[in-house]
C-alpha cells in the first residue's frame, strides 16, 4: 500500500527525523490561512505541494511556490482539481519554502535478492531517479543494513562519505540514515524514499545563515501482508485514488491482478491460477487478469469475480477453472449462472468444474440453457475453447 507524502511525513517525524512544518489542506481558503500561519511566523515563502500517490508532481506543475497568502490562494486553486497522469488533486500540502542548497536522493528499500534492508543514496537528488538508475547505475550508492544488528554506525558513515556529506553534516546524516531505517522496520514499509533529501539554509539573524539536512519529500510503501498488525497505517488507505477494482477485490478477499490479454481466467487456488495463465499462453492467448477466488468460494464471491473481470473491456472471453475441494462445484455453477444473469456484457465462458459435486455443476450448467456457456472435459480442452472463443468475438467497446 502505498502512503500519500503528509503520512509518510508523520511516520518519519515519528522517528525523530528532520521533517520541516507543515499543514494539510484542501480548499484554496484552508491553503491561505495555512500560508498565514506560516508566514506569521518567519517564514519568507511557502511551497504548495500537490497530495497524490504518484510520483513527478513537480514536473507535472503540482509543485508550486508562494510569497503571499493571495499567491498561495491562486496558486492552491490551479493545483487543487488538477489531474496529474490521471489522478485529481484532492489536497495540498503547504510548508515554509525551504532555501536549497543541494538535494540528494536517500531510500531505504527491501532488498529480496540480499534479504537486507539497503540503503540507497544518490548525490543527484530531487530529479527522477529511475533515469539515473537506468542511464548510470554507478552512481547510486548501495550499503546493506545488518540482518540482525540493523544499519550501524559505520555503515550509515560510508553513505556519508560516499555522498561527500562529510564534516557539519556527518552526524545528522548518520541520525537521518538509521531514522530512515527505523522507519521502514518499524512499519513493515518495503521502500521508505526521501527525494530529495536537501541542505537547507536557515536564517540566521545575528549570525552567518546555518546550513542543515531536511526531508523535503517523503514517499512510502508497506507491505500488505503486514498491515494487519498496523490498524493506524490502513487508516491511511486513500480507497478514492486507488483502482476501484482493486477496492472491490480487497472487499472479497480475492486476489485479482489485471493484466494485458483477452481471457479472463476464474480459479480456485493461485497455483492452479497460475498454471491456467502457462496453459493459456501455450495454446496462444493471453491472460487478461491472474484471480484466485480462494478456497469454500461461495457464489457472491464469484458474482463479484465475474464483475471484476468483465470490467476489462479487453475480456473476450472467460475461462472458468475450479478445482472442487472445499469449494463445492454447485456453488460455483450457481454462481456464475446468477451472475450471468445480473451481467449487461456477455462473453464466451468456458468452465471446467471438476472434484466435490462437480456432476451436479456439470447439469446445473446445462440446465441453464445459456449458448455462451462451454463446458470442458479437462483442463487442455477448456483452454483451448477459450482460445478459440476469444480469437472470434470482437473487443467490447472501451
Ligand atoms: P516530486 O516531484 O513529486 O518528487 O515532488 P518534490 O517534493 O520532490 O518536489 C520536487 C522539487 O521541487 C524538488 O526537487 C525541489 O527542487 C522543489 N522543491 C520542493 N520543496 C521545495 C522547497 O521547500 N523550496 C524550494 N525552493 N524548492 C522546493
Ligand atoms: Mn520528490
């Protein structure tokens, strides 16, 4: 799941790390007076963030500064409604603007190959840095934290020195760097991103300006399988900017992944799903989802199924593959005849229903007099029909 920045914010001031002020607002008004308080209280300018899961908002004209609380206002009335790679801003966060000096790129992110946390860092920070990963991998800097004893000292100095953070900034980078690692360990996060993690100076007023390490920017994603333990995190979950098919699966408990083919698939178990996608891809089609309708699926479940899979209007066909162990082949005969019959959009299925009770789905099925329902004898024979089937129907219109 991943986290809108002003959360991934919190999670990171929670563990003590350098995150300047800042306001959450999402009317023009509520970004003025938010930009009063902060300019009431010192602060020169302000910079206007737009809230969204995606990345590049300042390329994408979602970043924007502000010297007036009237500046502020305009500006929150561009960024707010604006849709950023389909997305619409529904928020902006608002902070004093903070005088950059240099900006870096520092992550934490889970490394399966290594099972190591690694820590990533990068002098070319606040630019995109999949283009520097691509173009010069070179200069992103690896250090892996410790299985046990997590990220050290020295390790945390290494990045420092290989960023050229010596001298004033050692310390607090080393604090920054083992923050940054207690943040990922401490949420069950697989990236915790700062980019760019910048040396800001601050006015000094009797004195030459202070320079010093900020989070301008924070990005996070946590495991799902870990967010059970972690109720304030789902909390957080923004359901209105994630995929309405993904919201409905998560309801259901289905495990559902779109993909780019033609054939929708419907299976009981994510081996058996997965060998059903091999099969199809063998005989030359192309899966248009991986879905696992789990085990005892009962017939609002593969109602809901259905409706996810017909969503796509690539689907061309479906293929229907149930093993029946715990889930009982009557159950899911009904099931997809009911939800045949609630469906607008009507494409070739093919069903293979073999195991408990898999006579009666065979004649419940037939019973149901639907033209546009194939059953199969076995497995090679379903996924060839659905192939065929999907190679005559023309695609639904978008
Ligand atoms: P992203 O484009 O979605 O990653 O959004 P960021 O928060 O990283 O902002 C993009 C860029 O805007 C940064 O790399 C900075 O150059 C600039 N920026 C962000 N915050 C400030 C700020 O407080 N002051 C100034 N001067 N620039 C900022
Ligand atoms: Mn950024």
């Amino acid at each position: 799941m991943k986290l809108q920045e002003y959360h991934a914010r919190r999670l990171l001031l929670a563990q003590g790390l350098p995150v300047p002020d800042f306001a959450v607002a999402d009317t023009p008004a509520g970004v003025r007076e938010a930009t009063e308080s902060f300019l009431a209280t010192g602060a020169g300018r302000v910079v206007l963030k737009a809230q969204l899961l995606v990345g590049g908002r300042g390329k994408a004209g979602g970043v924007k500064l502000a010297a007036t609380p009237e500046e502020a206002e305009d500006a929150a009335s561009q960024i707010l409604g604006m849709d950023i790679k389909g997305t619409i801003v529904r928020r902006v966060l608002v902070a004093p603007a903070a005088d950059i000096a240099a900006e870096f790129y520092l992550a934490c992110v889970l490394d399966r190959g290594a099972r190591r946390v690694l820590l990533m860092g990068c002098v070319e920070g606040g630019v995109e840095i999949e283009v520097v990963a691509a173009e010069r991998p070179e200069a992103i800097k690896q250090v892996h934290a410790h299985p046990h004893l997590g990220l050290l000292d020295y390790q945390a100095r290494t990045m420092a020195f290989a960023l050229g953070l010596g001298g004033t900034h050692l310390r607090s980078f080393v604090s920054i760097a083992k923050g940054l690692y207690r943040t990922m360990v401490a949420n069950d996060a697989d990236l915790v991103e700062i980019n760019p993690l910048a040396i800001v100076r601050e006015p000094a007023p009797d004195a030459l300006p202070r320079e010093e390490l900020q989070c301008l920017d924070a990005k996070m994603t946590i495991d799902d399988s870990a967010l059970e333990r972690h109720v304030e995190i789902e909390a957080m979950r923004d359901v209105a900017e994630e995929d309405p098919v993904d919201v409905a699966a998560r309801e259901q408990g289905l495990s559902f992944i779109r993909l780019e083919g033609t054939i929708g698939c419907m299976v009981n178990g994510a081996g058996l799903a997965m060998t059903t996608m091999d099969l199809i891809k063998r005989a030359g089609g192309e899966p248009a989802n991986f879905l696992d309708i789990g085990g005892g699926a009962k017939a609002d479940k593969v109602e809901t199924a259905m409706r996810l899979i017909l969503a796509d209007p690539h689907v061309r066909a479906i293929l229907v593959n149930i093993f029946g162990g715990i889930a009982r082949g009557d159950e899911v005969a009904h099931g997809l005849v009911d939800a045949r019959r609630q469906q607008e959009r009507h494409v070739p299925m093919v069903v293979r229903i073999v195991g408990t009770n898999a006579d009666e789905a065979a004649r419940i099925l037939d019973e149901a007099g639907d033209p546009d329902i194939q059953t199969a004898l076995n497995l090679d024979d379903a996924v060839e029909k659905a192939v065929a089937a999907a190679a005559t129907v023309a695609a639904a219109p978008a």
